[in-house]
C-alpha cells in the first residue's frame, strides 16, 4: 500500500463510500506476515517507497513462489533478483503473469503502467556486452521503480568514440549508472563529460588479476572525477534501486 492510496481510503471513508472496517482490514493488511521461512515486510512499499524485493539466491523455488504470491498479492510490483528458470517456474504457478529476464535474471510482475515522470530519465551503461547482465538488472530495478530507463551498451573506453558519439542520451539523463569490468574506467569518463550522479558498478567480467571485480570496484573508489558512487561488485539492483531514489 503507498500514501496515496491510504490518502484515498480515507477520502472515501469520508464521503461515506466505505466503512470503518473496511478503513481498518485495510490498513491491518500493512503488518508483516509470516510464512514460517520467511517475514514479509508489506510496510515496506509505504515506508521506503518500494515493496520488498526478493533475492532468489540461497532460496528454493517453491519458497521464493510463497514470497512472491504474497507480495504481488493485490496488484502490488514484484521483483526478484538472481532469479534461475526454477524458480520462475514456480513462480508462474503461483503469479500467472510473472515476466522472467534471463539476462537480468530477474523475476517481475505488476510493472508500473508508465513512469513517474517521463521527462526524468534514467540512464545504463554498460562499458562491454559481457557486464549487459548487471547493467539490465539495474534497468530493471529502475524500471519497476516507476522510473523511464534508457540504456547504451558496449561503450567501454577502448572504442571512446562509441560512447562520444551518444553524447545526447548522456546529456538528457537525470541520473546515470555506469557498470563496468576489466579495468572500471568507464565512470571516471562517464563523469567528467556531465553535472550529473554517476552510479559505478564494477563487475567479475574479467582476466586474472581483476581479481573478480576487485580491480575495478578499487579503481572506481579511486575515480579521479567528482560525483561518483560506487556500489558492490555486481550489484545492479543496488545500483538501479538508488538511481531510482535520486531520480525522485
């Protein structure tokens, strides 16, 4: 449930379309429920302005069905993240019109009909074809963040002129996340060519001595060009969920 919905409950309570004790089921549907595995947080939508979101990772099918079942229940969006073909499958028993991403690996449903704003854009970079996976991952987050998300991949700094030649979508962008592996210079770039956030997100894709990620995640703590946030190796939720945050 968000605030304008609960600013609608109690509108209609006052106009006398609905009863006190519809007013209260309602607001009683906020609380946590248990699902002997798992706590869901339904607050989490009115509290921090997104519904819980569901890692799939370490979580069997039938488990992240329960989860799911319980957090789409009402039309309300649903993203799980890392998600396998399992568990899509199960989940599809459970939420019928659940969409799997095989190249995010994510699960969604209940997708915002159209963004928030549409004049506040959202951008994703990706630095080779090889970090796509992440870079989509964080679209999207954003996207079912109820935010409008551009991407340019397969920029990266050994072909400049392919990110140069984009200079328009850089320009029109709000917010912009960078994913980048090898060596993650792609940011520092990305950053000194706009006055806007830049988001970094180092990636595993790599040779030996990028240590699976570690290269770029510390060359992009290192970022010679103010304005860069650096989030976890891999983590393109994390990046799209605060690309998403700073875009309101």
């Amino acid at each position: 449930m968000t605030k304008t919905e609960i600013q609608r409950l109690l509108k209609e309570f006052k106009q006398g379309k609905i009863s006190e004790s519809e007013v209260v089921r309602a607001i009683a549907s906020l609380r946590t429920e248990s699902l002997g595995f798992a706590t869901v947080d339904h607050h989490r939508q009115l509290r921090h302005g997104f519904p819980e979101v569901i890692f799939c990772e370490g979580k069997t099918p039938a488990q992240t069905a329960s989860i799911a079942e319980s957090v789409s229940r009402g039309g309300r969006p649903l993203l799980a993240t890392r998600a396998g073909v399992e568990h899509y499958g199960a989940v599809m028993k459970k939420v019928p019109k659940a969409v799997y991403n095989d190249s995010a690996r994510t699960i969604t449903a209940n997708e915002p009909k159209k963004p928030r704003d549409p004049s506040k854009r959202i951008l994703v970079v990706s630095a080779g074809t090889s970090d796509m996976p992440v870079a989509e991952e964080a679209a999207v987050t954003a996207r079912m963040c109820a935010n409008a998300v551009d991407t340019l991949y397969d920029v990266g700094v050994a072909g400049l002129h392919r990110l140069l030649s984009k200079s328009d979508l850089l320009l029109k962008a709000n917010v912009i996340v960078v994913v980048a592996g090898m060596e993650g210079a792609l940011p520092s770039v990305v950053s000194g060519l706009v006055d806007k956030p830049v988001i970094a997100v180092p990636t595993s894709v790599g040779y030996g001595a990028s240590f699976d990620g570690l290269a770029a995640l510390l060359a992009m703590l290192n970022a010679c060009s103010p304005g860069v946030a650096v989030v976890n190796i891999d983590n393109g939720f994390g990046a799209g969920y605060l690309a998403a945050m700073l875009d309101r």
